[in-house]
C-alpha cells in the first residue's frame, strides 16, 4: 500500500513535494542489510537500506551514500543517523558507511571507492541505481564524499571507481574542502587531548604533512564545470572547520547548478531548525539535478 501510495503521487510531483512517511510506514517499505563487509577491515562495513518505492520514482531513483564525521578518527554510522533519515521517509534507497579510523585521510577516503565498487560487484545481492548516486557526509565524512565526487574525472587521483558507477550530486555538511594545512594545525595544536591526537593522524608521519600530500585531498583542486553538482552547508561560527576555507571554493560554484547554503550563526553540527531547512533546499536540489 505505501508503494501504490508513492507511484501515484510521484507521477504529478517531485521529490520535495512528496509527504514523508511515517515511521511505520518507514519500516514497512525498507528492507535493511546491517553491517555489510565491503573489505577485510572490521570498520570496513555499511548498512544499506533498499526500499521497495525507490525504483517507482523514475529519474529521481537516486542511491545515497552518506559517512559520518568524527575527524577521521572516531564516531560510527549508528551514531549520524538524523542525517539519512531525511531520505528514508522520502522512500529513497541509501548506504550508511562506516570507513577505516585512525590511520589517516588518504586511507579512509579510499574506502568510499572501495565501497561503491562492491556494491557494484554485488548488484545482485544489492539492486542499487549505481549510475545514480549522491554522494554526502558531515565533517570529515563529507570531505570524503566531496573528495571522491569532484576527482572522479581525474585520472591522476589514486582511487578509482568501476566502469558504470556515476556520482551524480555532493551533498556536504561541514566538510573541509581547502587548506587542510590550516585545519591539520588547528587540530594539532587544540589544547583538546582528543582534538590533537585526531590531528596527529590525519597524515601520519613525523610534524605537519607535506603540502603535495595535502592537495591530493583538498577538493577545491578538482573543482571544475564538468562536476557534478554541489550542495555544501556551513556555519559562519564553526570553530572547527575555519569559515574562510571555504571561499575559494565557494567562489567556483556555478550559477543555477550549485547551492551554497551558509548560516552566518551556524556552529559545526547543524542544529535540527537547521538541518529541516537545509534538507528542504537538498530535495529542491536534488529535483534539478540533470544527468
């Protein structure tokens, strides 16, 4: 019955338009493979909820893959979940990634490629629109998704995906995107013990990272006009990720294809007034998304 209900109102209205559902409704239409192993790591796993409406909605078929913060060196999936909830009540499919902790940027934005080549590899198991995905994060994970995203056009980025898989949209929540040279320091030198430690590992090795090592996974260096659309979230208070890293970035973004949503009194984490506001704009924007 929810599905019949969706089919109906997808034919005449778009994602935004649409009514979420509820709760039960949410648990009825989902089928939920918890802690999927897609690589040897124990953290190397994701939850993935298939809903038996998504492939009802014709073009807005779309597959969220979303990752957690937690400075690359702490937090779960479980822990994030306001974030996807968003897109299960729209009845849209998702992934819920967890990826390898303390051990550095390079090695935990790795295993978003490696992840979606094994759904990929696994589509049977996992029906998944893969040439349809969105990409989205908070924090560090978002500048894993935005990363990943922008360098998939770049043949010189190390971590490649298969033939057939297609990023399609960014959807970024605090997500550092330039000057991790300035962020490594902020978190290095926090009088936080936490803040330093997670710091130390962002580039393991002895004192700050080489600049070339930094680049790589600055993603304002793969910006360009044939990426696929962004939407980034972030606070003008945020004490974490530096408001000005984010201008030159933001000043790339093109005219009626990207969408800056910037809250002068944002902190680092949006509160859930700001999170409801920001996700009425990403159903906006994932309804003008063009392949």
């Amino acid at each position: 019955m929810v599905a019949a209900a969706i089919l109906l109102s997808s034919c005449a209205t778009r994602l935004s338009s649409l009514s979420d559902q509820s709760a039960s409704q949410v648990a009825a239409s989902y089928t939920v493979h918890r802690d999927v192993a897609y690589g040897a790591d124990p953290e190397q796993v994701m939850d993935i909820y298939l809903s038996e409406s998504a492939a009802l909605y014709g073009k807005p078929n779309y597959t969220i893959v979303f990752l957690h913060g937690g400075a690359y060196y702490l937090s779960d999936k479980a822990k994030e979940e306001k974030y996807i909830e968003p897109y299960l009540r729209k009845g849209l499919n998702v992934v819920n990634l967890n990826y390898r902790l303390k051990r550095g940027i390079a090695t935990a934005t790795s295993d978003l490629p490696l992840a979606l080549n094994f759904l990929q590899h696994q589509a049977d198991a996992y029906p998944l629109e893969l040439d349809r995905v969105i990409v989205t994060g908070f924090s560090a994970g978002a500048q894993i998704a935005t990363n990943v995203g922008l360098s998939r056009n770049d043949p010189s980025y190390p971590d490649r995906l298969d033939e057939g898989i297609k990023i399609v949209g960014i959807i970024n929540f605090s997500g550092p995107v330039d000057q991790l040279d300035v962020i490594e320091r902020i978190f290095v030198d926090h009088e936080y013990e936490l803040f330093s430690a997670a710091g130390k590992s962002l580039f393991p090795g002895d004192g700050y990272a080489d600049p070339g090592a930094v680049a790589v996974y600055e993603p304002v260096n793969y910006f360009d006009r044939r990426d696929p659309p962004v939407f980034l979230w972030h606070g003008g208070l945020d004490d974490q990720i530096p408001p000005d890293t984010f201008r030159a970035f933001t000043e790339k973004f093109r005219a009626g294809r990207d969408v800056l949503r910037y809250v002068p009194q944002g902190k680092h984490s949006p509160t859930d007034k700001e999170l409801a506001a920001a996700y009425a704009e990403i159903f906006a924007f994932l309804d003008d998304l063009r392949r």
